[in-house]
C-alpha cells in the first residue's frame, strides 16, 4: 500500500540546515540560478498564508518542499490563476525584477 502521508511529515523528507547548506553550493543553485534572500524571504512569507502549505514545509498543490525551491528564480507557485508568485526572468522597466507574468503584460 502507497505512503501517502506528506512529505513533510515524513523524516525521510525532512531537510536540515546542514542538507540546505548542501543543496545550495550544487550547481542547480547556483548564484545566477538562484533569487535574492529578500524575495525568497517574500516567497516563504506569501506560501505561509496558503492553505496548500502543509507543515509550514511541502506545497500539496505540487509536492515540493517549498524551503528549498522557492530560492530558484525558474519556479512559480503552481496554484491556477498565476499562484502566489511567479518565475523571475530578469530586469523590468525602471530596474525592478520581472516575473514571467509582466512579461505577458507588457507590449511587444
């Protein structure tokens, strides 16, 4: 029979300081792969008030556990209607960052 208790729950998931500190010297973290710790501070912030964050850690919309891919600038909130944050593409108009959304927004 499947586990299907989160993953959060589970100790085999659990990521420590030590497994963080790890994850983030591989070359998917890399500096230019990841975002600020201003805007992975505003992710974590924004996820804590979703009632899809389990255990303050894994996301049930998709899986992830949240601590770690909320440092990368590639992922989005998988939540329908744009999630609560969007992938950062690089420099907006007047020096701001820009999302995948304002992208979409803005004229060609």
């Amino acid at each position: 029979m499947a586990d299907n208790t989160c993953k959060a729950c589970r100790d085999d998931y659990k990521v420590t300081e030590a497994q963080m500190q790890r994850i983030m010297q591989t070359s998917a973290f890399a500096p230019e792969r990841r975002v600020d710790a201003q805007q992975y501070q505003e992710r974590l912030q924004l996820c804590s008030t979703c009632p899809k964050l389990s255990d303050g850690v894994t996301c049930t919309a998709c899986g992830c556990i949240i601590p770690v891919v909320a440092w990368l600038k590639e992922r989005a909130c998988p939540l329908p209607g744009g999630g609560r944050w969007g992938k950062l593409t690089g420099q907006a108009p007047g020096g701001s960052v820009a999302t995948a959304a304002d992208e979409q927004l803005s004229p060609s």
